[in-house]
C-alpha cells in the first residue's frame, strides 16, 4: 500500500508542485488549503507524514502542529520562510520532524519526506522489538519474557495478555476487551476464563502473587496492568 502524504499549503501552485512530484514518486497525497481543513484531514484520514505549511490563513502552522502532537506521532515537516527563524525553532520544539525553508527545491523536500518516513519506520520497529516494565522484558521478536533477566516460561495466551497489558499500561481493561485481543473477537469463550488465565500469569510474574501489584483487579470493571 502505498504511503499517505497529506499537504497542508494555501499556496496552490507549492501545494500542486508538491502534489504532483510525490504522487509521480507513488505517493498517495491530499491537500488541505487552511489550517482547520487540514487538521480535519490529518484526524480523518490519518496519512503516514505531513506537510504543514507555517504561514496559513486561520488557524497557523504552529497550531495546527500542537493539536497534531496532542493527539499521534504523524511525522511532520515544516515550510517555513527565512524571516520565521524563531518558529522554526518552536516548531521543533512542539514536535515538527524537520523543516524546509522557502524556497525550496521539490527535489530536496522529497529527500526530507522520505528520510524522516524511514526515521519513523525505524523507531516504530525499536518500539515494536521488546516491550519494558522494570525488571520485566518482553521480547516480541523472539517471543520470550525474561523477569530479573531469568527466563518465565509463558503459555501462549499468557504470553499474550502481557503483552496486551504492556501495550495498554496504567488503562483499566475490561474482560470483554481480554477476551477479544487475546481470544478474538468470534470466539465464545467464558470470561471467566481471563480470570484464570490471569492468576497463572501473576504467579510467574508477580512477586506476591495473591497481592498483585502488578496486574490490579479493578474491582467490577477488569484490570489494569501497572508498571
Ligand atoms: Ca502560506
């Protein structure tokens, strides 16, 4: 599938040659002409990296930018002229991935997009390789589990309700989404069956397994893994 670039310039004919060189490129690309439209565009849509203009009518760059960030971790390039030397650096600081300076060759932002979208590849897949609670380590590459670096031999599915809870730490879960990230959604299974999963995975990991404090029973609701 191919990537999904989202411009959002009010200069129309950046905006078109922008467009036009990353679609030729096998890009995927929509354009936004103001800031509102365009943070419209980046929730809906939700494209693999941005490229956000400083300078727009409304809503402006450094804006559109912060509310962004507030919510993901799209990669973002900022357009900025010479003279917004100081946005350039709250920019970076709100989150921006890098910045082109106008004017600028199509040729050189185009190398900037790809490198910031292989830098977001390559620090999705470190996040992906092991997941980290203190002395607890998953590694999801070799499906292995280590607790004081020594070996916890983990079933399957015990394997992967920690792994669910490490993605979803300090949330409240309740059984019905266990069952569904670890059973699947079809399958008809008690719930139940989470609970007695869960005790045999806090007698390996928890240091007192009948006071867990850990995997914390959330008294009518499910659990919540802490850490
Ligand atoms: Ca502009």
């Amino acid at each position: 599938m191919s990537q999904r670039i989202l411009i959002i310039e009010d200069e129309k004919p950046i905006a078109d040659a922008v467009a036009y060189s990353l679609k030729r490129e096998g890009f995927t690309v929509t354009v936004a002409t103001d800031g509102e439209s365009g943070l419209s565009l980046a929730r809906t849509e939700k494209p693999d990296l941005i490229i956000l203009d400083l300078m727009l009518p409304g809503m402006d760059g450094l804006a559109v930018c912060r509310a962004v960030r507030r919510e993901a971790r799209t990669p973002i390039i900022m357009l900025t002229a010479k003279a917004e030397e100081t946005d350039k650096v709250v920019g970076l600081e709100l989150g921006a991935d890098d910045y082109v300076t106008k004017p600028f060759s199509v040729r050189e932002l185009i190398a900037r997009v790809k490198a910031v979208l292989r830098r977001a590849a390559d620090t999705a897949a470190a996040d992906e390789e092991e997941l980290v609670s203190s002395n607890l380590v998953i590694n999801l590459a070799e499906h292995t589990v280590t607790l004081d670096g020594k070996p916890v031999s983990l079933s399957p599915k015990e394997f992967d309700l920690l792994t669910t809870f490490l993605r979803h730490r300090g949330r409240v879960l309740s059984r019905d989404v266990l069952l569904e990230q670890v059973w699947g959604e079809d399958t008809y299974i008690d719930t139940h069956t989470v609970d007695v999963h869960i005790r045999w995975l806090r007698e390996k990991i928890e240091v007192n397994p009948s006071k867990p404090e850990r995997i914390v029973t959330v008294r009518g609701v499910g659990y919540k893994f802490v850490g």
